[in-house]
C-alpha cells in the first residue's frame, strides 16, 4: 500500500489527485497476465495514467519490461485504443535489463523514471494533464 501513499502525495503538488486503482500482478508478468491487469485498468474511466512499480524479488524486471511491451501489443491486436500514459519504475532483480528492454521498445505510451517519488509524481503530472 505504500506505493498508493506516495502517488496520492505526490498528486497534491498536482491539484489533488488521487490514485483510482490498484492492482497487484503478484509473482508473474507474463504478456498475458501483464495485459489482463492493463485492460482492467485501462478500462477504469477514473484512470489517467498508470504507475507500474515494481521492485524485482520473486519476479525479476525483465520480465516485467517484457510482459509490458508484449501486454501492449496484444492491447493493440485486440483493437483496444491504449491512450493512457504508463509510467514504469523498475528496481531490484535484472532492473538495468527491464529498463534497457523499456528504452529499446521506445512505446510512445511508456515513459520510464528511476526512482519510486519521482515516478510517482510524473504518473501524478501526467492525469492532472488528463483531466
């Protein structure tokens, strides 16, 4: 829960917004458990923009980056229109990979921060710019 904390600190430099979901993927990022979890937030019309905070233990970064850049496309196969900005912070286990998967697939959606209160206040920036 500490991570909602944060983004809901970070959302008063930003007019007050607050985190309207949550979603725990638990021990997997596959593309598939990774696109499950993005389309049930991305359907959330009180979603502006989604954090994604991991710090790699049981599942490793990379896994992560890939289940992102993989959950999208399949977002997109589907025809769902993904127009929500995702910020991703990726610390711990194969984290420098993560990122370097994140930088390589250069999604014009995904935009990757280095530190939990940084990313948490660009998540915060960016669906006060939504509204």
């Amino acid at each position: 829960m500490s991570t909602l904390d944060v983004v809901a600190y970070a959302g008063e430099a930003h007019g007050g917004v607050k985190p309207a979901n949550f979603l725990d993927i638990g021990g997997g990022a596959s593309a598939a458990v990774m696109a499950n979890g993005l389309e049930i937030i991305l359907g959330d019309p009180d979603v502006k923009s989604v954090f994604v905070n991991v710090f790699g233990g049981i599942t490793a970064c990379d896994e992560v980056a890939n289940g992102i850049v993989q959950a999208l496309q399949l977002l997109a196969d589907k025809g769902e229109d993904v127009t929500k900005p995702l910020v991703v912070r990726l610390d711990g286990n194969n984290a420098e990979l993560g990122r370097k998967i994140l930088s390589d697939a250069n999604h014009p959606l995904v935009q990757r921060v280095d530190t939990m209160d940084g990313a948490a206040d660009k998540a915060a920036e960016l669906a006060a710019a939504a509204k």
